[in-house]
C-alpha cells in the first residue's frame, strides 16, 4: 500500500473519501470464506476499524453494525 503525507490524509478523512487500509484485504478473505462466524473487530480508537466493515459491508445484501463503545 502507497504511503500518504498527513495532510493528504487529513483532507481525504475530512471529506469523507475512503481511505483503504492494510485491515481490508484480510476483511475481504473473511467475506470470501464459506461458512464463515460473526466478525468481531477489537483494536484502538480512530484506526478506522468502523470505516472498514462499514465499506465492506456495501458488498452484502444484508449488513448489520453493532458498536458495543
């Protein structure tokens, strides 16, 4: 993944374009896997783990979000 000066990245975050992350690769073989179990994301604050299961989750008919914070 390219890296980005800070002040790229604060305008993309400020105007609401998607930055991808190294998490989403992993996120997408979750999705590939058949049978696969509920995904339980847990890490620090404003990494952007809500950001990336919400884009992955416009990939699926049904998406529930539930943010236990």
């Amino acid at each position: 993944m390219p890296s980005i000066d800070s002040n790229k990245a604060l305008f993309l975050l400020s105007s609401g374009v998607y930055v991808p992350r190294k998490i989403d690769r992993l996120l997408e073989g979750w999705a590939a896997e058949a049978g696969r179990k509920p995904l339980v994301l847990r890490g620090a604050r404003q990494t952007g783990k809500s950001s990336s299961v919400r884009e992955l989750g416009k990939g699926f008919d049904l998406f529930l979000e539930l943010n236990l914070e």
